[in-house]
C-alpha cells in the first residue's frame, strides 16, 4: 500500500532512508553541549552554519558541497540543450514559414494541449519508478534522442536547387512539419518529466534531513536551480547569432548544435552515474513501490502498481495513463492540503502583465522603441535573478524569528516558507497597481488616433520600475510553492501532484492566449490587464487566507490526505 502522508519530516526522512548509513550523513551534536545549546542547535533555521566544530565537519562540508556542485552541474547541462533548442526552433521555424504566425501558432497550441493532457501520467509514472535514476536517465536519453531528429528534420527542410524556397505548405513541407510537431512534443514533455524528477525526486532525497545542519537546505537549492536555469534561458539564446553567423550555411551551424548536443548528452549521462553511484538513495529501490499482489491505495483513488503496469502491453499502458487515471489523480489532487496554494500559482499564469511576447508586442505597436523594452525586460530578469538571492535569506531569518519564539517546534520550519510566499505574493499584487493604470491609460488614449503620442520618460519609468519588481515577488513565490510541495506532499505523490499543477498552469496559459485572440486590438489591452489584475488579486487572496488559517493538519504540520474508502463512499 502507498503510504499516506503523515508529518513533512517524516516523509522527507522516508525518501532518505536508503542512505542515511552513509558516514557523511551520520552528524551529531557534541555530548558537552548545555541543554541552552542543543536548544539553539535544534532551532537554527536550515541552511545555518554551526558556530563550533568546524574542523571536524570541513571534510564533510566539502563532500555535500562537491555533491551539490554536481547536481548543478546536471541540471545547468540539460537545460543548456534545452533552451538552446527551444531557440533555434523558432528561429527556424519562423525561417521556414516567414510572414506568417500560422506554424507557430500550431506549435504552441498542440505543445499546450499535450502537457494539459499529459503532465499528471507523466507525474504518476515518476513516483512509480522503483528507483529514482531511472527516470533521469531515461528523460534525458529521450530528451537528447527526440532533439537529435529535430536538427536532422531541419537540416532536410527542403530548398530548391536555385536558392528559393518551395510553397509554404507543400507536401513535402507539410510531412516534415508533422514529424517535427511529433519530436517537439516528444522533446517538451521529457524534459518537463526531467525537471520534475529533478525538483520533485531527486532534489529532497539528496538534501540533508532538518535536524542535520547543512547550508544546503532545500530553499537554497531550490534557488540556485532556478537561477542556473535563468541563466541557460538567457545565456544559451545570445549565443545562437555567433554560431549561425561562424557558418556560411545553415546546414553548417545545424549540424554544429547538433553535434554539442551529442557531446551534451554524453556528458549528461555520465555525471548522472557518477552522482547516483556516490548517492545510494539514488539507486535503492523506493518504498512506495510494492510487489505483484499488491495495489497502491493512494489519497484520491486507486493507481496500479509498477509490478502491474510492467505485465499490460504498450497500448494497455498508454490507454491506462491517458484515460483510465486522470480522475483519480484529480481526486488526488484536491484531496492534498496544500492544493489552494497550487491553484493561486497556477491563476498566476492567466496574467499578461509580465515580459511576455503579448505585452511586448502590444509596447512596440503604441510607441516604445525595442531598444527600451529589450532593457526593460533585461531589468526584470535581473530583478527575477534578485529574488533567488534574497529568498534564502528571508526564509533563514523568518525560522530563526519563529524558533525563537517557539522552541523545540520543528514545525515552524514550513510556516516560515508559508510567511515569506505571502510576502512574495503580496508584494507583486502591490507593485502590478501602478503597471495596470498605467496600462489602462495608455490603452484608452490608443482608442483615439488623434491623442496618441510616443510615451514620455516619465511613464516608461513608472511602468517598467514596477513591471521589474513584480519579478522579485513571482519568482519567490515560485520557490516558495515548489518548496512547500517537497516537503507537505507524501514522497510517493509528489511528481503526480507537480505534474496536475502543471497541466492547470498549461490550462491558464491557454486561456492566456484565447484571450488575446478575443481582444486582439490594442485599444482593448486595457481590458486584458484589468482582467490580469484580478486574476492575480484571486491567486493572492486564496493563498494568504490558506496560508493565514491553515487546516488542523498543516497546523500540527502533517497532511492527512483523504483515505481511499472515505472517497469510494461520496
């Protein structure tokens, strides 16, 4: 049976298990301490250095620091191919369909409605891996495989013999557009599973239990992810125009990408090894992974074992993970605690109020010249980049506050996280009022030919002043969902719970753009902004009163999910 979940400790500590007799993970507080001490110790936030003992703890400072080094480095090589790609395909894309949105709008839209479809089976099957490496490197062996049959699909994009190019949608054209709408899809939904073994699997195995002091907590891993990802998404594009323009051809900078995605893939490979063979929690078979005779009884519903799903056929499998589960995962879903605080990160998406292409383009048409927006939108990674900093921070002083008002509580520990992801949610409520009367004056006087003029130095600053701040607020309440998820989420439910929130994400992105469509003047992205601000006003309020007054299982700092028999019987 599927363990339900009991307190947030216990259940990181159960994912632990495997490898807690590994001597670095053996840390203990000296037998002279003073009970005022141990008390101190006990109630130091995570990520808090001992102030003592150094000496004794530096070769074991040293192996998590390398540990994590190589985790980063994991992470930092896969989403350097992937944002690499996902680059150089719209570029080509828009190369082989110019003056026309049509290709790139069916890429979008059939991307949105797999990972809708898909991303809570793509979940479920992480937490039924019986080890933890398999799905990394089967997501990154997938992942590499899919990105290879793109650059062959792109480098036998056909060109006639004198230069030009065929019809837009000629047969040929039209087949080789089907194959890689097919490898694209393929390509997204690996390394969305990827990045949730990773946060959801891997990330809270490897991160030292509370009680063991360590500067590697999960905020301030959860934070250097993020900003190595960032960085990739920033970096890997600016680096695309030096490779195109060392090449007289476009066969010659394909295969190019093509080629360091190989040695990419090796490499990725390898570290993966290296890490799971240095990390045995790794390689040890989970426990919620159960024999031939039995079936998992999880929060929401009933899913089939790894034993059982491993004896149907492929089309038993896909028809099993497409259609027979996605019911009981949603009862799943909604039978977690924390799901409020999931929904309010998905509503967040809704908005247009960020450096999205929506809004962009919307500042191009009324007057702002590239140049600006492209600084402005500079300034609100730099800002996002920021909150990573500042996150850890805030969360190291807000447990420290709290267990100095309550010692001996370790489960203050989440409500400090609680705390600061209200902080962070507010304060981008606060800073977007400006950005929207902003918007909306702009929008109105854009209505009218005749009274519309290039924004002045003004307004550009108290738009994208604001706009930028907003980052700080997202992107720390990002952290702080994604870290209340690998701590309040039964380990053999997390990547199934992640996977649902990300097909609600999808589902608000969609809407997002079917907005768009319907109000696609723009005279009317006044209304679009109004409608962002109060979606985003929804996401704040239903996560502070969640967060404000928690159930009596977050309180007392478990969940107790709802049982199987009590759903079976509504």
């Amino acid at each position: 049976m599927l363990p339900i979940a009991s307190e947030s400790s216990s259940d990181s500590n159960e994912s632990r298990d495997a490898s807690d007799a590994s001597s670095h993970r053996s840390l203990s507080i000296s037998d002279h301490d003073s009970e005022a001490g141990k008390s101190l110790d006990h109630n130091r936030g995570l990520g808090e250095p001992f102030e003592g003992d150094y000496a004794s703890k530096a070769p074991i400072e040293r192996s998590e620091r390398w540990k994590w080094w190589k985790v980063y480095c994991l992470h930092f090589m896969f989403m350097w191919n992937h944002r690499t790609l996902e680059y150089a395909s719209i570029v080509l894309v828009a190369l082989a369909f110019p003056k026309s949105l049509t290709a790139t709008s069916i890429r979008g839209i059939t991307s949105t409605l797999v990972s809708i479809l898909c991303a809570p089976a793509i979940g479920s099957w992480i937490d039924n891996a019986p080890k933890r490496l398999r799905p990394q490197l089967l997501t990154i062996i997938v992942n590499n495989c899919s990105s290879l049959a793109m650059y062959l699909c792109w480098m036998s994009w056909p060109v006639n013999s004198d230069g030009t190019k065929p019809t837009d949608w000629s047969s040929s054209r039209v087949i080789l557009f089907s194959i890689f709408l097919v490898l694209d899809v393929i390509r997204d939904l690996s390394s969305m599973a990827n990045v949730l073994s990773m946060d959801r699997d891997w990330v809270p195995a490897l991160v030292e239990p509370p009680e063991v002091e360590s500067p590697y907590s999960l905020t301030h891993v959860n934070a250097t992810m993020k900003r190595l990802d960032v960085i990739c998404k920033l970096v890997a594009p600016s680096l695309l125009p030096l490779v195109v323009a060392a090449f007289s051809s476009r066969l010659g900078w394909i295969a190019m990408l093509a080629f360091s995605s190989i040695v990419n893939w090796i490499f990725q490979m390898w570290l993966a090894m290296v890490i799971a063979k240095e990390n045995q929690q790794l390689l040890a078979p989970k426990r919620n992974v159960k024999g031939d005779n039995d079936v998992d009884d999880v929060p929401g519903g009933r899913f089939a074992s790894t034993s059982q799903i491993m004896t149907m056929s492929w089309t038993q499998r896909l028809h099993m993970a497409t259609f027979s589960q996605p019911s009981s995962r949603l009862r799943s879903y909604f039978s977690m605690q924390l799901w409020p605080a999931s929904i309010a990160i998905a509503l967040l998406q809704l908005t247009v109020l960020s450096y999205s292409a929506t809004l962009i383009t919307y500042l191009l048409e009324i007057g702002f010249a590239l140049s600006t927006v492209t600084i402005a939108r500079g300034s609100g990674t730099a800002m996002g980049l920021l909150s990573t900093f500042l996150t850890p921070w805030a969360v190291g002083y807000m447990r420290r506050k709290y267990a100095r008002s309550s010692p001996g509580h370790n489960r203050k520990q989440n409500a400090a996280v609680r705390t600061v992801g209200s902080w962070a949610v507010t304060s981008n409520l606060i800073f977007m009022i400006p950005v929207v009367l902003v918007l909306w004056s702009m929008s109105s006087k854009t209505s009218n030919p005749a009274s519309q003029e290039t924004p002045s130095f003004m307004v550009s600053m108290i738009l994208f002043s604001f706009l930028s701040l907003t980052r700080i607020g997202h992107w720390s309440f990002e952290l702080m969902i994604q870290e209340l998820e690998q701590t309040e989420i039964p380990s053999s439910l997390r990547s199934t719970f992640a996977g649902t929130e990300q097909s609600f994400r999808e589902l608000a992105a969609l809407i997002h753009w079917g907005g768009t469509v319907i109000w696609n003047r723009p005279e009317d992205f006044g209304i679009l902004a109004l409608g962002s601000i109060i979606c985003l006003a929804a996401g704040t309020f239903i996560y502070v009163m969640w967060a404000r007054f928690p159930g009596p299982d977050i309180a007392d700092g478990h969940y107790e999910a709802l049982s199987l028999s009590t759903l079976e019987d509504d």
